[in-house]
C-alpha cells in the first residue's frame, strides 16, 4: 500500500473517530425526533430466492415486529424471524410489517428458476456519504423498480463505523432497501476499522462477508472478489466459474481490473456478461485485450464526492462520465442490456450484447 493511501486510510479513520463520537453524543430524544416512526432502522431487505425472501430491522423499544407477504391472488405467508419461506419463484409481493401502532411496507420480487423474461438489477459504489447526490441515485434507483441491488465498495464515508451505518447508508437507501436487497463488496473505506466492517456486512448479511462469494438469484450468478481482485482471487474465481446451471454470471470487485491482471486474464474467452466495478468516482466503460470482449464497468457513482483532481479518465476507458449515476442492467435469454442512467434518470450511456 503506497503512502498515499495510508494516508487517506489514516485520515478518514480520524475523521470517522470524530463523526461517531458526535454521533453518540446525541440524546435519544433527538434521533427520535428525526426518525418518529416505529422502525429505528428499515424494514429491509437481505436476500431474496426462488422460494424465500428475508427482512431486517430494529424496531424502537424492543416492540415485537410481525412481517407478511401477499401475492398478487391474495395468499399470505408470514416470516419467522424475518425469512418469508414457500414463497412461489418468480412473483411479486408486497410485504407489511408491524411494530405496535407502526407499519412499514415494501415489495419484492421471488428469482425465476429459468431465464426467460426480463430480469432488472442495478448497481453503484462509492456511495454512503449522507449526500444530496446519494439520495438522488436512490431515488432513481426505485424508479427502475430492480430486483435486487448490486454495490460495488467504499460503501460508508469516511470509514465504515457502526454509529454511520444508519445516516450514511439505511436512511438515505430506505426506500430502495424496503424493495432490493443489497448484495456488495466491501472497499478501502469499509475496512479501516475492524469493528466497523464487521457491523456492516452483518447487518446487510451479506454472502462472504462482503469478499469471495458466489451469490445466486435465479438463473443469475454474481462471483464477488471484494477488495483486491488479484491472483489471490483466480482459483475461488475458476472454482465458480466451473459451477453448472447460470444462464448468465457476474463479477464484482472493487478495484478496475486493468490490462494484464491475472483476474483478466482468468476471465479471457468465459461466459461472462461483465465486470462491475467501483474505487474511482465516475463512471466507465472499458475493454481491455487481456479478455477481449468483456465489459468492464466502473460505477463509482453512487453519491460520495471525487477529490479534486483524483479522478482521472482511464487511458482506455470508452465512455467516461463523472457522478452521479447508477448502472441499470436488463438481463433475457439472449441479450444483456447495459444502461448508465445519471441521477436524474437521463440515459447517458448504452451498451447492448448478445449474451455470452
């Protein structure tokens, strides 16, 4: 690590130190005030799958909380301890939940055991900074109505610490977590404190805590590879990658991979859709001859400001657009629709591919 980074490490671990203890010093009075509603944290979405679906929360005062799914012909099925399970695969319900005289809705959608219609995603990093700019990307991010949500790192500014998570990442994505879980990797800023990573991949569950995982939903694989995306990585990627069954596969890691990373050169000539991305704080999209054909798409859009000049364009990005912004993905049986939509909703950018 060069000492540049050590030393933004170091300064967002000061400045997070700072911001919690402001934080902790409120009375409970005042968070109340801010947040009058039964629910001190969500109701929100974990994971989704074929026939099941899984709600967190915290509910003010230690109220009992029960949770209901309806489908679209009226049948009901309520969670135990959060997870919705015989749910019928690819369906639409809408969930209630209940916490005394409170009550807090959401959708979801249940994954399809096979690939054929259309399956919408969305994904973004580098965002919970508690910003107008954050806000806004969540906001449209709803608008697209997505299945689930796919994060691509540095999720809580400056660092990931358990008093930040609520203002940096649950209220600003509130609504967009009550209908999409969350599936991401982790990045330099999640890491700084131990304690604080730890309270954010365990309060989204996130697969691998947030490193390696092989997610499915559906017919959809996303291979996560967190931090580093280096040679470390390459046997978990091949392992997930010789897995049978996806009609489609993913990889996330937080850092663009540039040209001659082992990772690439893994990828080179698989039935991979693309890379997602986040790290630098605009949006790209690239290709590089160390696996020819492959998208590789930098979304480090989701709300946290670039630093002054650190955001430079890449010597081979295609497409390079600054923040703010969101990567909508439409997946069928035989294309992948790729769309860059800023954060008011105006496409910006089109890729369509025959999917691989």
């Amino acid at each position: 690590m060069g000492s540049r980074r050590i030393a933004v490490l170091a300064a967002a671990a000061v400045a997070a130190a700072v911001t919690a203890v402001l934080i902790a010093s409120q009375g409970d009075g005042d968070r109340a005030a801010a947040r009058p509603d039964a629910f001190a944290r969500g109701p929100y979405l974990v994971n989704v799958g074929t026939d099941t679906a899984r709600l967190r929360w915290i509910a003010r005062d230690g109220r009992a909380v029960t949770a209901t799914a309806t489908a679209p012909d009226g049948t009901t099925v309520t969670a135990a301890d959060g997870t919705f399970r015989g749910l019928r695969a690819d369906t639409a319900y809408r969930w209630t939940a209940r916490a005394g005289d409170g009550t807090a809705t959401g959708t979801f959608t249940t994954a399809p055991e096979a690939l054929t219609g259309t399956l919408t995603f969305v994904t973004f990093g580098d965002y919970g900074a508690d910003t107008d700019g954050e806000r806004a990307v969540a906001a449209t991010a709803v608008a697209q109505r997505p299945r689930f949500l796919v994060t691509t790192g540095d999720n809580s500014y400056l660092a990931a610490v358990p008093d930040l998570l609520d203002p940096n990442i649950f209220r600003p994505l509130r609504a967009l977590m009550a209908n999409a879980p969350n599936i991401g990797v982790v990045g330099d800023h999640d890491i700084v404190f131990p304690e604080g990573r730890a309270a954010l991949v365990g309060a989204l569950e996130w697969p691998g805590g947030g490193d390696r995982f092989d997610w499915r939903y559906g017919p959809l694989q996303f291979i996560g590879l967190g931090l580093h995306g280096d040679a470390g990585d390459v046997p978990f990627l091949e392992r997930a990658l010789a897995r049978t069954g996806p009609a489609a596969r993913f990889v996330v890691v937080h850092p663009p991979l540039k040209t001659g990373n082992p990772v690439l050169r893994a990828l080179a000539g698989r039935r991979v859709a693309a890379v997602l991305s986040g790290h630098l704080h605009a949006y790209e999209r690239r290709e590089s001859p160390t696996a020819a054909g492959l998208p590789l798409f930098t979304v480090g859009t989701g709300g946290a400001a670039a630093s002054e000049g650190n955001t430079p364009r890449s010597p081979d990005a295609a497409v390079f657009i600054p923040p703010y912004g969101l990567l909508r993905v439409d997946v069928s049986a035989r294309r992948v629709v790729f769309r860059y939509l800023d954060a008011g909703g105006t496409e910006r950018d089109r890729l369509e591919r025959a999917l691989p």
